[in-house]
C-alpha cells in the first residue's frame, strides 16, 4: 500500500497532482511520500515488536538527509556503508549510538573516523579489518564495540549481483572461522565483541534461505557461550524483498515471526536494516515522453529520463512498474513499447516490449517502486543533470535535492596549469 494514488483521473503524491509538480520543477524528478515513507517503517516495527529490536535503515538505499529524518524522528537508526553515509544520517538526526557501519573495504580513517564519532558499533568483516580497527582503537585509547559480520553461506536465491551471504560472496567472515575469530577478537585492547551479524542478500522473496541463515547464526552464539564468551547482540541485516510487479514477497509481519520462532529464545538485542523494504514503495520516478519513434520491428517510447536516473534496469534488469500520470482510458487500446531513455548506450532500456497505454511526445509517465536504490545510485553520465528528489506530506511538497546542472557539474573542473 503507497500514497501514490488516481484520483479523477490524475496520479497524485498524496494530496498533490504529479502533473502540477511536473509543471513547476521540471521533468524527469524523484518524489517520496512522507506518509507512505512512515508507514512502511511502522509496519516493520509493529513485526518485530516483540523482541528487544533496534531498526537501523539502511541508508545506501536512500540516503537523501529529509528522508533519514523522516524515519530518524520515528527512532530508526541507521546502518551505514562509508564515512559519507555516517555524516548523513548524524547531520540527519540520528544518534551516534544508533548507527551501525557494514562494508567490506573500510578504510583506517574512515575507521577512525567512526571510532571518533562512538557510534553504536562496526560490523567488522574480516580479519585484516580486525586487526587494523584494534589498531586503530588502541592509539585513539579506545575499545571499539564490535559485532562480526558473518558469512553464512547460504543461497539467497536473488539476483546474482545482489546476492551476499554465499561463500564465494566478498561479504563476511566465513562461518567456520567465525568462532576462532571472535575468540581472538575477546582477547584484543581495542575491540569488545558484542555479537553477530549477516546480510545474505537483497530483494528475497522466500523466507527460507533467512532461516538457514538464522539457523545458523544461533548454531554460532550457542557455541560461542559454550566458549564462555559474552554474546549480547545479532544483527540479522536487511534484503526483504518487496512487489516490483505482481509477484508475491513475504509480509514484514511473517519475517517479525520467523524471526521469533527461530531465535525469539536468544536473550540478545536484535538489529535489522532494512532499506528496500522501507523506501521502495515510497518513491517514483516521474519523467515526460520526447518522442515515440516507429522503428522497423519496435516502437520506441524515448523519454527524458536515462538510466544515470534510475540504474536498476540496466544494471540488475530490474522490473518496475510504468505508468500513465493521466490516468488512460479503460477501453483504449495498448501497444507494446520499449520505453529506453536519451543516453548513447542500448543498456539505457528500462523496458522492452511492455504493454502500456498508448504514448505521445509530451506525456507523463511514472515508474513505481523507485524510492529505493534509485536516486542513490544516479550518476551524471554524458553530463546529464542530476535530478530533483521531492518530499511529499499531505498538500505540501518540498525539493530536498535540487537539480545540479551542467554549469556546476564543470565548476568542479578545471584546466591544468599548462593550458590555456
Ligand atoms: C544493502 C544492505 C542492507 C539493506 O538491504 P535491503 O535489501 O535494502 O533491505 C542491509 N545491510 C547491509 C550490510 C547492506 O549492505
């Protein structure tokens, strides 16, 4: 359920036509609904309200500040990715004690950075990183809370390139040394374990393979505390899958139980970042048709929009939903169109041979499902504008990215000394 809705007719934001907001800021932008943003957020809490949870959203997700805040000021945490993704969600509001740092490659700044911060803790996910960090740690006099971020290997059943949780995935510490590790880690000045953590992967749409890997993850803390060895927290990542089209994804509601039933009797804190499964559905991507050209076998639906906008086609062929912003009528006939944007490389599709209500230059159209890895994801490739991000509430929008044109997108260039 979104807050993108016809209303006579027309595609609103909540209470705001898209055609009105296309009219005063410009065609292609994103736009994220504050309610719908609100809502998916609460309804990941309500399932996991019965055990002891911290919800750290996932910012690469999205990472505009307005919608850190939006969630932030609901008590979402965050679990960030680089430094950059860490001043985000501080300038957004969000505790230092609420963030979480996952990623593969941290740097020794980027790990001082965040021991300097004191946020909540690092997932820490292999040994040369562990090694630094305690490094890192014990000349800043510090003893950096941990968890260690596990590899479980185990078979998300996702797309092959957001899949994370197998053993030839670069994520994590391979389960079977898992323990060893966390042994060493105890005995360290500058690091204080505190638990587990695993991400298998985004996009699921079966429970199972969040089983095996819960399955697993208690397999670790028993013997962990058969070891002696304190275990008070697991973080068991994000990767719900959410409905691109038809498809049936598991409720968040059904996740909240498996999750109970599986290691409800822990006696840890839990922690999840979901990202997908909170913004998804609370963006889209608006953009206006140029031209619809006959091609020999095809007709071409070219709109302003381009895949440095929105990746996920391109680079996952990724389905979302399109869209007219004037809602067509039921008995018109369709026609089958690949809707591909300006830029000069046949990967800058976003569909092929879809069905959609018959198109002209100047028309609206909507991409659903575009609040997530959308804006966060886009580029300037063959110097096109960033685009605007906007934040609906009601009646109200706001711009809370604007667009960054061609003249300061070459601001930040300069010719070398030697030419002139
Ligand atoms: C990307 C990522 C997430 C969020 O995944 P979603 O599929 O968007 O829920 C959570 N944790 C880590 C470590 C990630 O890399």
């Amino acid at each position: 359920m979104d807050h993108f809705q016809y209303k006579n007719g027309e595609l609103y934001a909540e209470n705001i036509a898209l055609s009105k907001i296309a009219q005063e800021v410009g065609t292609p932008f994103y736009v994220y609904s504050q309610a719908t943003l609100e809502r998916h957020y609460q309804v990941f809490a309500d399932a996991v309200k019965d055990i002891d949870a911290t919800i750290c959203f996932a910012v690469k997700a999205n990472s505009n500040i307005s919608v850190i805040k939006a969630l932030s000021d609901l008590g979402a945490g965050a679990d960030v990715v680089s430094v950059g993704e860490m001043k985000r969600a501080l300038k957004a509001g969000v505790p230092a004690d609420k963030i979480v740092y996952s990623g593969v490659g941290k740097s020794r700044s980027e790990l001082k950075a965040a021991v300097e911060t004191g946020i909540r803790q690092i997932n820490v996910e292999s040994e040369e990183e562990l090694a630094v960090l305690n490094e890192v740690a014990q000349e800043m006099g510090a003893r950096m809370p941990i968890v260690l971020r596990v590899n479980p290997d185990v078979d998300a059943k996702t797309h092959a390139k957001i899949s994370t949780g197998k053993s030839g995935n670069k994520f994590g510490i391979d389960w079977k040394r898992a323990v060893e590790v966390y042994q060493r880690a105890s005995n360290m000045a500058g690091v204080e374990p505190k638990g587990l953590a695993c991400h298998i992967g985004s996009q699921l749409t079966d429970l199972e393979p969040f089983r095996a890997a819960f399955r697993r993850m208690k397999e670790m803390v028993s013997e962990l505390r058969g070891l002696g060895l304190d275990v008070s927290r697991v973080d068991l990542g994000g990767g719900l899958g959410i409905p691109y089209d038809e498809g049936d994804t598991p409720l968040p509601v059904e996740y909240g139980k498996l999750v109970v039933e599986e290691l409800g009797d822990l006696d840890v804190e839990f922690e999840f970042e979901p990202g997908r499964m909170i913004v998804g559905n609370a963006g889209i991507l608006v953009s206006e048709v140029i031209y619809v050209k006959e091609g020999l076998s095809k007709t071409f639906a070219i709109i302003d929009a381009a895949m440095n906008d929105l990746m996920r086609p391109s680079l996952y062929d990724a389905y979302h939903a399109i869209v007219p912003v004037i809602e067509a009528d039921a008995e018109e006939a369709k026609q089958l169109y690949d809707v591909v944007g300006p830029i000069c490389e046949t990967g800058d599709t976003f569909a092929k041979d879809r069905l959609l209500n018959k198109l002209k230059t100047g028309d609206l159209i909507a991409f659903r499902t575009a609040g997530a890895y959308g804006a966060t994801m886009s580029n300037t490739y063959n110097s096109r504008s960033l685009i605007p991000e906007l934040m609906v509430k009601g009646e109200e929008y706001a711009i809370i990215r604007r667009r960054l044109d061609i003249e300061e997108q070459m601001d930040l260039e300069a010719l070398a000394s030697w030419q002139d």
